[in-house]
C-alpha cells in the first residue's frame, strides 16, 4: 500500500490546568489515505479539534506535544522548522473552520482574502490571482463569481462564505483538506448542499478529507472511513458502513442508540448515563467504565488498548449486544381531547429595525420632505394554531423563521403587533405561572452568581408557593423530577456540566407547576447523549405532570421523536401542520420535503431521493407577495406561486398544507 | 471562608492610611503649617523624616494631615461617582429605547465639556470646601460610569436567566438588582479602583485651581503639584507624597481584586 497523505501515530497532547496537566489527546493513531476521507467523530472535550490543530501546527502556545508523531506524505510534521509547516499551511493541507460568520475578515473583499494564498504560495500576480479566485468560486457554486469576489462578507448568506472559505482552502490545491465541523453553524438546508459540494469535490479533485464533527449523520454522507474519539482517546475506528452498522465500542454503540431519527420513532431514546471525566483525573482502567452499561470488574482496573480498531475487552463477546434501553419506559400517552389549553389566532409582530433617526426618511417629491417611516421586518406573520393538555406541538424551521419570537410571545416576553393568544383563557402576563419557558443554552440560562436551590426556589417566593422550610423541599421535589438529587442544592451553575445545566433550567420552569412550557431550542445546545436523556426527561414530565409543551428547534428529527404533532414554519408563516405521522410522510410541502431530505441520517440508504432547495434563505423583507417559499421552491409551478397567496389544503383530517399544489 | 490575599494585603495597607488621616494631627509631629524660612528644602533626617518643603514646613505633618482630604477626595468622588452612575447605566442598558436614549445623550452633553472646565462650572457657584470638589470630580466621573454599567447590563439583559426572571414575572428592579447587577460588579470594581486614582490627581488639580483645598492646608496631589518647581532640587518633597499616593492606589486595586474574587462564585476555591 502507498504511503497515507497523513499519518498521526500514538500523539498525546496535554494542556496546562490548575496545578498539573490536563490530557486531551492521549495516544491517538488515525490515517488519512490517498484520496479517501476519515471522519474523526466525538462529543466535545473529545479532543477532536486538539488533534486537528497538532497536525497543523496551530495549537496553543501553551499545549505541550508529550508524545507521537504526525507524518504527512512520509514526512514528519513536528520535526520541521517553522518556515516549512506554514509552506505547507494553506498550501498542500489546508483547513475550513467550522464559523464561516468570524473566518473571514469582515474589512476586506471575499476575492482578495481566497488570493491570499494563490500569492503567498504560488507567488501569482493580482491579475493572475483574480482569475483563478473566479474559477474557484465557480467550482464551489457561486454563481456570477465576479461580482461575489468584489463583495465585502457581510454582503453573503452563511452558505456562500462558507463555499468561499471551502474555495480559499482549496485554492493552492492541497492533497488534504481539514475540515472542522464546517457545517454545524449552518442551517440544513443549507449543511445539505455544502455536504453536496465536498462530495462532487473529492470525485472531480480526488482531494484526502480529515472531517471533524460531532454528527454521525454527516460521517454516513461524507467519510469512507471512522474514527470515534471519547475522552481524547480513539475508541473504535474502521470503515464507516461497518462501524455505523455494527458498532463493536459500547460507546459507539450508545451514542448510535442515542441518536433520535426520524425514520424511526421510539418512546424513549437511550441515552449515555453519567458526565464526562474529568481529563485531568482521569478514572482508572478503562476512561469509558463510568458511563458503560456493558461494565465488569476487569474494567474498573485494567487501562484498554485498541486492538483491532476498537478499544474495549469485551468487543467481541458484545458483539450483537445492543445498548441497553432505559428502564421503566411509560407506555405512549394516548391523546385526550379536553379542548385548548393554547389558542394562538392570527400571530403577528412587526420588528422595528434601528435607533429612533433611522426612522426619518427625507422624501422631497411629495408633500412635507420629513417622513417616520422606520424600516420594519415581519418576523411572525398570521399564525394560528392550538396545544391541547399534555400535548407536544413540535415547531420546526431555520434561523431567522420567527420560531424562537412566536415562543417568546407565547410567554409574554415580546408584545404582538397583531392576533390574539390565549394560554388557559388568559393573557400571558396574566398566566405566568400556567406558562413557563426553557430555553437553549445551559451556560446563559442560569444565573452564575446563585445557588441551584436559589434558582429553583425563586419562582416558589415570588408567586407565595411556599416559604421557610418548605421551599427547600419543594426544590428537593423538583430536582428528583429532573432526575437530580439534594446534593446539587448548594452547586453554582460552572460546577454542573451542559446537561446538568439544562436540567437545572427545566426544574425552574416546573416551579410553579405550569402546563404549558415553551421549549426554545431546549436540547440544541447538547452533545448526542446528553440530548437523549434530557429528551427523556421532558417525555417523562409530560407523561407525569399532563403539561404540554411548545417544542421549537431546527432539528426534524428532535421534533419527530417527541412531537404529537408538527408545525412547519418558514418566513414567519406555517406551511404545513398536522400529525407527526401525517407531515413526515407525503402529501408534503415542497420545504419539509427537502428539509426531510437534508437531514443527513446515519442509515440513509444511498438510494434516497435528494431535495435541494435553491440558494439560501432571501432576506426577510415586508409583506410577501405570492407565496413565501417561491424563491427556493424546487417544485414551483409558476406565475402563480408568485402572485397568489397559496390556499390551505387539507390533505387529511387535522393536516393543513398552503400550497398551490395539489395534495 | 477564606479571605483572598490580594484582600488582607490591599486591606491592611489601606487600613493603615486611614488610621493615620484619621489621627493625623495626633500624630503630626509639627503643625502643617508652621512656616520656618532658616529650615527651606532640608533633606530627610531624624528631625524631619521626609524633609521639609520651600517654606520649611515638614513634609510629613502635611502628608498626615493632607491624607484625611485626599482620601476624601478619592473615596468620596467615586462612591459620589457610584451612586449616580450605577444606576443610570443599568436603567439606560435595561430599558433601552426611550430612556436609553434620553440618559445617554444627557451623558453625552456631560462629556463634552472638559473635566477641569466642568468642576470650575460647578465650584465657581459657591464658595469651594472640599466635600464640594469632591462630589464635583464625583459627578465628573458619572459617564464613564454610566456607559461601562450600560455596555454590562446590555450584555447581561440578553442573557437567558434575565430572559427567565421576565417570563416568570419578576418585577424590574428585582432584575436589576438581583440578576443583574451582582454579574456586573466585576468590570465596575475594576473601574472604581481606577477611579479612587483618578479623582485624587483631579482633586489635586482643582485645588491648584483654587477651587478645592485652600493653602496653607493641602492635599497629596497639591502637594505634589506645588513641589513641582523644585524637583530637581528637592525630590522629596514630591518624593513622599508620591510614595503614600502609589500605595493608596495599589492598596485600592488590590481591594478590588480581592472583593471581585469574593463575590465571583466560580472563583471561590474548596467547594463543589
């Protein structure tokens, strides 16, 4: 066999903390061979990223190689000078960051910043190099690349900078392209089309990939082979088909189980128990016993070795073991009709944009020259819809939709411009404690300077709940409801990890006993296995408590596992609500169809249909003509899409489309 | 709990300053204004530790008795400049709108005008003492204040917690006060620190102005704007006042480090 494009062997890195070092790659092998991609897949703290920036050379001045090498082409990486790792930077490896929104500088022109290495390296003139910046960004799929490479980045949609990031990398032609989560900041649309992209690229270029990213899904489209890091060290790796089939790492196997997908809906998903170690105490033996389900004796005491691509004792004897399914699953709630406890009609809120002097527009042609006429954005436009008790309305859409602005207003946090809410037959500001809110980062969601019993306890004082001694049980209760104990009363928010965090978040909202919580990209913010058992929490809430809840995210297949039904919204409209069952197979509207069709699933088959909607999302502008999708429609039927608002099907009972096509 | 060090260590050493203004004159051993022509610009000796200024008077009967003003000057214009401008910013980052608009532009017009023409504006009105001119460098200060609690509370407001306090009904000045504030405490006791400074060198500069401390009495900065003249000739006489100065502001700053690491919960060692 010929010599890999990279080869890393046994490389440790250790990062300065406190007192001692902290390991965040230990002893981690992979390679990169000729023309074919590897896929390093991990939570974060898996040290994916660590292993990335070694073999660049970028790592912090105070990192500290220990050990290993990385070869490139047979050369060794850490044994060259300075000088020749950045000839080799930008030139044959180069990397695509994961935030195409920070990666490019925003004071020059996208053209100039993809010539930079075409006259670093190749030493081409401007001249030169502009020709070679348009074809490139002809290759990425820009079209008139004349006009983008002219345009300053704040001018592109995140797709676009991210093709010209993709076209700067690949501008000097590397032999291997380092890739770091670059589409996890994008919407999936979007992600579809990008993971499109370096797909026609390594077929037309024949360019190595080393892929970092936490999604399996994007491993299953892009990656010929894998490599899964826990806690620095590679646990599994081998060809991607294999591993994603046939997990043989109990951690393989629960970060697979805990993946929510849409083909398949189960009650509960299972999830990876426990937090992550702490690198710089590592536990004995195996990194993996604390969390493993499949755990011995032996594994407690005895460090694991890879052997064979996987880094566990047991491995052959697991081999048709599955990871164990939570206990105690309540069976599906069936749905009861007690009418609604949510009515939303006619939603609608008009954003003001600017100071107050954006709002003055001198206009001599007509009448006084002085107008106020601020410039304005409808970020929800006319929606209605109903949560009945104990139901999951599941709302799915991109960024900049208007999801997150309608939660909010559900929760009386932003006043509607227009329409009525309804929440138990009450305003929201009237129905605070019937209408609670969670919200999606764990590290913004609590309060750093207070105690989790502090936070839990709050709302209890505040609405005369309870009080004295009483409020400590009650937070006791409430945490055991999020499956915390009393311990966690007197931690601070940096001592708990994400999962613990969110949980946290969540027991504040059941305060005061509500039945209606808007969760606002509650679990987006979360690794895989975390995500899972915090999605089983909310299930089981809800099985429990009867409350029903308004879950908003851009992740189908999140909404798919724990929604009753789906609303699907695009430019602060719903295109399409109904029953999960209903909207996830067809009659569908053209924009879920594709969004179902960008999900990359870890067992999508080859054959599946694929979707792509044109360009990105058009800026929101006022009042719409037609209807909102047309622009990137992929099934549009003409002239009237673009002068017609499209009518409302029903395609089944309770299952509304608005589309001119018919169902 | 443990007290952090930078605490103990600023603490004690700004205790002692205070010890020594409060006893000042007790413990000054010529009164600060006996003048003694024969004894102009005597070097430090036993007699006189600091030496003795252009008009004979010991240097450190004035420092004793001058400090009582500058840490007036310096602790009384930044709780002045505290009380006024901690609460302006948190309004102004709060509400935004309206009364943002409205506090910053009146900030806006306090700026324009330079600081020493401002504490003229101010002092020239009435009669000058010395809680006046420091409530003046006070109120000088106020928009710096005001646009550092503003740029806090605009970032903290954001915040989910915040975003949480509104959904469940909290009342604004439970916000403010209790979510809020306690996470912007840390760049303002930074700043505050700085101030303490700032306002001693400004007071100083009042007064040389005639607009703060009256001679034959004085004040540190006084001190060392009056000594200015005859550095080359006799250094001490800038020297020490110096000296008191550098160790008020490094006791300050260190007291400031210390509460910023006392209130910061993540900063607090042996828990969790």
């Amino acid at each position: 066999m010929s010599v890999p494009v990279l080869r890393v062997s046994n490389l440790s890195v250790a990062y300065p903390a406190g007192a001692g070092w902290l390991r965040a790659i230990e002893d981690v092998s992979f390679e990169v061979a000729e023309g074919r991609a590897l896929g390093v897949v991990g939570e974060s703290g898996s040290g994916k990223s660590t292993s990335a920036l070694a073999v660049l050379g970028l790592l912090a001045p105070e990192a500290r190689i220990e050990s290993g090498a990385a070869q490139f082409k047979g050369e060794s990486l850490f044994e060259l000078p300075e000088a020749a790792r950045r000839d080799l930077r930008g030139n044959r490896i180069s990397i695509v960051f994961q935030d195409p929104f920070t990666s490019l500088n925003p004071a020059l022109p996208v053209g100039r910043q993809i010539a930079e290495p075409l006259v670093w390296h190749k030493g081409m003139d401007a001249a030169a190099a502009a020709i070679e910046v348009e074809r490139l960004l002809a290759e990425v799929g820009i079209p008139r690349p004349r006009e983008v490479a002219l345009a300053y980045p704040h001018q592109l949609s995140g797709g676009m900078k991210q093709r010209a990031l993709i076209a700067t990398a690949l501008a000097c032609s590397p032999e291997l392209l380092i890739l770091d989560e670059p589409t996890t900041a994008l919407d999936v649309t979007i992600e579809a089309q990008i993971l499109d992209l370096l797909e026609s690229l390594r077929r037309s270029r024949g360019v190595s990939m080393l892929y970092i990213t936490h999604n399996l899904g994007v491993v299953a489209r892009i990656c010929d082979d894998v490599c899964v890091l826990y806690a620095g060290r590679v646990v599994e790796q081998g060809a991607t088909a294999a591993v994603l089939k046939a997990p043989r790492h109990p951690y393989t196997k629960g970060l697979l189980a805990s993946l929510p997908r849409v083909t398949e809906r189960k009650h509960r998903l299972a999830p990876i128990p426990g937090r992550f170690p702490d690198l710089s105490a590592p536990p004995p033996g195996c990194i993996f016993h604390p969390r493993c389900s499949f755990v011995l004796d032996r594994c407690r005491s005895e460090p694991q070795v890879l052997a064979d691509g996987v880094r566990c004792w047991r491995a052959a004897e697991l081999a048709g073991e599955r990871w164990r399914v939570e206990e105690g699953a309540i069976p599906a709630r069936v749905g009861k009709d007690e009418g609604a406890l949510v009515e939303v009609k006619d939603l609608a809120k008009t954003f003001q944009l600017g100071g107050l002097f954006d709002g003055f527009q001198v206009d001599f042609s007509r009448g006084f020259p002085l107008k106020f006429a601020p410039p304005s954005v409808r970020a929800v436009d006319g929606v209605s819809f109903s949560v009945s008790p104990g139901e999951v309305l599941g709302l799915v859409g991109e960024s900049g939709c208007g999801k997150s602005t309608l939660g909010r207003m559900l929760v009386g946090l932003i006043e509607p411009s227009a329409g009525k809410i309804r929440i138990a037959g009450g305003s929201p500001q009237s129905q605070r404690r019937a209408a609670q809110i969670i919200f999606q980062n764990p590290d913004s969601s609590l309060n750093p300077r207070k105690t989790v019993q502090s936070i839990v306890g709050r709302p209890l004082q505040l609405h005369d709940l309870a009080s004295g001694s009483k409020v400590r049980e009650r937070v006791v209760e409430l945490l055991e409801l999020v499956r915390l104990s009393a311990a966690y009363l007197g931690r601070y928010p940096h001592q708990l990890s994400g999962g613990e965090k969110q949980r946290v978040g969540i027991a504040r909202a059941l305060a005061t006993s509500p039945r209606f919580i808007v969760c606002d990209e509650a679990v987006s913010a979360l690794d895989v296995s975390v995500q899972a058992y915090v999605l089983n929490v909310l299930a089981d809430l809800r099985d429990r408590l009867n409350v029903a809840y308004l879950f908003i995210s851009h992740d189908l297949s999140v909404i798919a596992h724990i929604a009753d039904r789906i609303a699907v919204m695009y430019r602060g409209a719903i295109v399409e609500d109904g029953r999960t069952e209903d909207v996830l197979q067809p009659p569908w509207h053209p924009y879920t169809e594709a969004l179902l069709s960008a999900i990359p699933a870890v067992d999508r088959t080859p054959e599946s249909k694929r979707i792509r909607l044109r360009g990105d999302a058009v800026e929101r502008g006022e009042a719409v003509k037609g209807c909102r999708f047309q622009h990137r429609c992929p099934r549009k039927i003409g002239a009237i899409c673009e002068t017609d608002t499209p009518p409302v099907r029903e395609a089944a009972a309770g299952h509304r489309i608005a589309c001119h096509i018919e169902v | 709990m443990r007290w952090p060090a930078s605490l103990v260590a600023g603490g004690s050493v700004f205790a002692l300053i205070a010890v020594a203004a409060a006893l000042g004159p007790a413990l000054a051993p010529y009164p600060y204004d006996g003048m003694d022509i024969m004894a102009r610009f005597l070097p430090p000796s036993a007699a006189h530790w600091f030496g003795t200024d252009e008009f004979g008077r010991d240097v450190l009967s004035r420092m004793l008795y001058g400090a009582r003003l500058s840490l007036l000057m310096g602790v009384g214009a930044t709780a002045v400049c505290l009380v006024i401008g901690v609460p302006l910013g948190l309004a102004a980052g709060y509400y935004r709108g309206g009364i943002d608009e409205t506090i910053m532009r009146a900030i806006d017009l306090l700026i324009s005008v330079p600081p020493i023409l401002m504490g003229i504006l101010i002092l020239s009105m009435t009669p000058p003492n010395p809680w006046k001119t420091a409530i003046a460098v006070g109120i000088i200060y106020v928009p710096i204040m005001v646009r550092l609690t503003r740029s806090v509370t605009l970032e903290i407001a954001s915040e989910e917690f915040v975003l949480a306090a509104r959904a469940r009904g909290e009342r604004p000045w439970y916000i403010l006060g209790a979510e809020i504030l306690p996470n912007a405490w840390p760049p303002i006791i930074v700043e505050s620190a700085l101030r303490v400074t700032f306002a001693i060198m400004l007071g100083a500069a009042l007064s040389f102005l005639g607009l703060g401390v009256h001679p034959p009495a004085s004040d540190w900065g006084l001190m060392i704007a009056e000594a200015r003249p005859f550095i080359v000739e006799a250094p001490w006489v800038a020297i020490a006042p110096g000296i008191v100065l550098c160790l008020t502001v490094i006791a300050v700053n260190l007291i400031g480090d210390g509460l910023r690491e006392v209130l910061d919960p993540r900063l607090k060692r042996g828990r969790g």
